[in-house]
C-alpha cells in the first residue's frame, strides 16, 4: 500500500508542476528521454486517473488535472 501512496503522490506533485510550467493552459511538454521509474509511474498513474494524456514523448494535462490543482 505504501508504494500506491507514493505513487499516487508523485502524480499529483507532477500533475501540480506540469500546472505551473505551462501556466495552466492545454499545452504538451516535452519528457526527458531519461525519466526514472519513480517518475515513469507517476505519468501512469496521473493518465490512468485522467489527470494527464500521454504522447509516449511529451504529455498535457487534461481539464480534469488542470481542475485537481486549480481546486485543492
């Protein structure tokens, strides 16, 4: 359970930078080639809470990821 946790809250502190580094707005960012897996789950996770949408490549937050940080 400690692992889900932790993965659960890198995704939202992930899903929070994304926020900020494109002030908020439906923008794609460009993933360093060399992500570690900490950092590769919590883009798992953050797709599969619908946080995020995932190009293999770069990512974007979706209105609900943009919602989750505007609303906490």
């Amino acid at each position: 359970m400690l692992m889900a946790d932790q993965s659960e809250r890198s995704a939202r502190l992930l899903v929070r930078a994304l926020f900020y580094a494109t002030d908020g707005e439906p923008r794609w960012w460009v993933l360093p080639a060399n992500l570690n897996d900490l950092t590769r789950e919590a883009v798992s996770v953050a797709v599969a809470r619908g946080w995020m949408l995932d190009r293999g490549d770069s990512v974007s937050l979706t209105d609900a990821g943009r919602d989750l940080v505007k609303n906490r």
